[in-house]
C-alpha cells in the first residue's frame, strides 16, 4: 500500500477573498479526498493545523511516506493582485518523481480548472517542502485567493479538487483510482 503524507497549509493569516482563509480551504480538499484515498487503498498521514511548517517536515521525514504533497493558495505579487490566475504545481527542481507529478496533477487538473493554458508546473529550490522532505514531493497551489474569479471556482470545487488530487496519487503508483461509494 502506498504512504502518502498530506500537508495542508498551516498559512491561517492567508485570507481568500471571498471568505475563509488559506488553510481553512486547503483542509477542506484533504478532509475531502479521506474517502477517495480510503476507497483506493492509499495510507496518508495529515498535518495538524497546530503545527509549525517544520514540524510538519520532520512528522513527514520521520515516517516512511512514498510521497509528500501539500495542498495551498496562492497570492499574486501586489502589482498583479487579482490579475493571475490558475493553479500552479510546484516540484524540486531536479526531481524526476517530483515532476512526475507535478505533470500528472496539472493533466488531471485541466479536467476540472476553466482555463487549462493557465495550469503550470514550476521548477524551484526554495520551497522548504520541496527542498526539506525525504519524500519526492509537490506543493500544487490550486489557485489565486487574491484573484476572485479563482477563488469563487477553488471555494466551489473542494470536491473535484480533492477526487482530481486522489486520481493522480492512484496515477502516480500505479494504482486503480476507485470511486467511494459515500463521499
């Protein structure tokens, strides 16, 4: 069985403009795809949102996880508030696992997101979930909290966010995506 270790924001000073906050929403997608990872035979672990970032990163390191994914929102420079939109998928540069799935995620994404052509995936080294974890990993910010029209499609999907996320963990290992019978 597949370990996977899910880190939702712990950025509760995010706020999303059309209500709620960064970690709020981000909890809400992991809380979301429990039942698709249950039905399809994936073991996760979870942050707690009384975690620091790097407590979160040792929990992950300290398990035996085949993949580290943190789920959260994205918000514009301030010269391009409200202006970008669409989510981007964050993976270590140089990863080959790491863009792997950053590749997968953005292709299930398009199933979901109005605008495919604004999905990206984006090489880094800074991120500390990405650079810190033992796990290969991705950060996807699903979309812009500071852009509205984002916001209301991210608030409004928590759904197919989570099922699109729990399709490509299934994707990544191989593994058949099984619907659950009670979401």
């Amino acid at each position: 069985m597949p370990r996977v270790y899910l880190s939702p924001s712990l950025q509760e000073y995010n706020l999303v403009i059309v209500g709620g906050t960064e970690e709020e929403w981000a909890n809400r997608v992991v809380d979301a795809m429990e039942p698709y990872l249950y039905a399809t035979g994936i073991e996760f672990t979870r942050n707690d949102p009384s975690m620091t970032l790097i407590e979160a990163i040792n929990q992950s390191n300290m398990g035996n996880y085949d993949f580290h994914l943190a789920i959260h929102s994205n918000a514009a420079p301030e010269s391009l508030v409200g202006i970008l939109r669409g989510p981007d998928i964050y993976y270590y540069l140089g990863s080959y696992y790491g863009q792997e799935m950053a590749r997968i995620i953005a292709n299930n994404f398009a199933r979901i997101y109005p605008n495919p052509a604004d999905i990206a995936t984006v090489p880094t080294v800074t991120l500390a979930e990405l650079r810190r974890t033992r796990a290969a990993a991705v950060l996807v910010e699903m979309a812009y909290h500071d852009n509205e029209q984002d916001a209301i499609w991210m608030t409004e999907n928590i759904h197919a966010i989570a099922r699109e996320l729990s399709r490509s963990l299934a994707e990544y290992f191989g593994i058949p995506f099984v619907e659950p019978t009670i979401i």
